[in-house]
C-alpha cells in the first residue's frame, strides 16, 4: 500500500534489518512527507516479517520509526 510517492514501495523485511544496520526511517509525524531520519537500529519493534509502510524500528537514539530504506 503506497501512500505517496515519498514512500518506498518496498521497504525492507524484517530479516534484512539488524540490531545494529544503518538506515533510513521515517517516523509517525512525518508520514507524507520526505522528512527520512538516518540512524542505527537499537531495536527491531515490528514482530511480523513484512509491513506496508515498512518494519517499525528504535534508533540508537530513541527515535522510533519504520525503516523505509537500508544505507
């Protein structure tokens, strides 16, 4: 399900994503937009393997988002 055409169509599985990858995550309030986070994964939150709007991560700095694309 695309929202806009800021999302990634495919964000990354949630087997593609490590405590510990770099990535670009977008957060609840800047959905719509193209204000993307870059970061280090702390935790993975998502327990499924696929998302629509991409797998729901913690950063390294308390930021909580879905990862739309690895770095």
């Amino acid at each position: 399900m695309r929202e806009n055409d800021y999302d990634n169509p495919n964000p990354p599985k949630h087997s593609e994503i490590k405590n510990g990858s770099a990535v670009w995550i977008i957060e609840k309030e800047n959905y719509g937009t193209n204000n993307y986070k870059q970061g280090i994964v702390k935790d993975v939150l998502s327990p499924r393997e696929n998302h629509p709007r991409g797998i729901k991560v913690r950063l390294t700095d308390g930021s909580v988002g879905r990862v739309q694309w690895l770095m």
